[in-house]
C-alpha cells in the first residue's frame, strides 16, 4: 500500500513522462526523514530531471511543502536506470556512462579548475610585499 507522499510524486511524474507505467516510487525512512526513490524509463530521466535540474527542484520544493503540512522531512532520489554501472564498456565501443552523469563530471571539472585558479591567484598575492 501506498503512502500519500508516494502517491503525490507518482501523480507529478506519471503526469510529466511518456512511459508512466515505469515509474516507480519507493520509500524508506532513515535518520535524515523519509527517503522517496524515483525510477523512471531511462527515456523519460531528462524529462523528470529538467533544464539544469528545474524540474526535480520543483518537485523537491513541493515535497518541502507537503512535509511541512505532515511534520516529516522528505528527500527525493532520482535513481539513473539505464542499466550500467559506471565507465564499463558495453560492448559496443561506447562508454555506458549516462549523459547525466557525464554533465554532472564536467561541471564538478569546471567548478574544480575555477577553484584552482582562484587559489593560484591567490597563493601569488600571498608572495606580495605590501
């Protein structure tokens, strides 16, 4: 039987995806609150994650809301089931990483070459004699 906060998250992604009849809504309750794992057709993960993680932000601000009204702390993980696991090869040649995953490597890359530079930049004032 499902809870209500299943349900409220099934409801949105069943609404917004091609293939809802794959969307999946497991809970779990831990230490941190109640955990709601999200399965989707791996077609439909860019439709439910959104232009730079909008529409997930969306429905976490919604679940924020929902938890408040039910005094419960609500986290949403959106699980990529493309059926690989990290950087194995699938036969084929390609590399069987998910464009996600790909997307989020390369920001953390820019984040940490801007971070790089800026403490380059700031080890040589360091070395100034004012």
């Amino acid at each position: 039987m499902s809870t209500i906060d299943q349900q409220f998250v099934e409801y949105i992604i069943k609404s917004l995806v091609e293939h809802p009849d794959d969307v999946v809504v497991e809970r779990l309750i831990d230490e941190k609150g109640v955990l709601l794992t999200l399965t989707v057709n791996p077609e439909d993960l860019g439709r439910v994650i959104g232009k730079r993680g909008g529409t997930a932000q969306s429905v976490r601000t919604l679940l924020r809301a929902l938890g408040t009204k039910n005094d419960a702390r609500y986290n949403l993980k959106i699980v990529n089931n493309d059926g690989f696991t990290g950087a194995q090869s699938s036969g084929d040649g390609t590399s069987s990483e998910s464009a996600v995953e790909k997307s989020t490597e390369e920001a953390v890359e820019s984040q940490s070459s801007y971070a790089e530079n800026a403490r380059k930049e700031l080890a040589e004032l360091d070395d100034l004699d004012i």
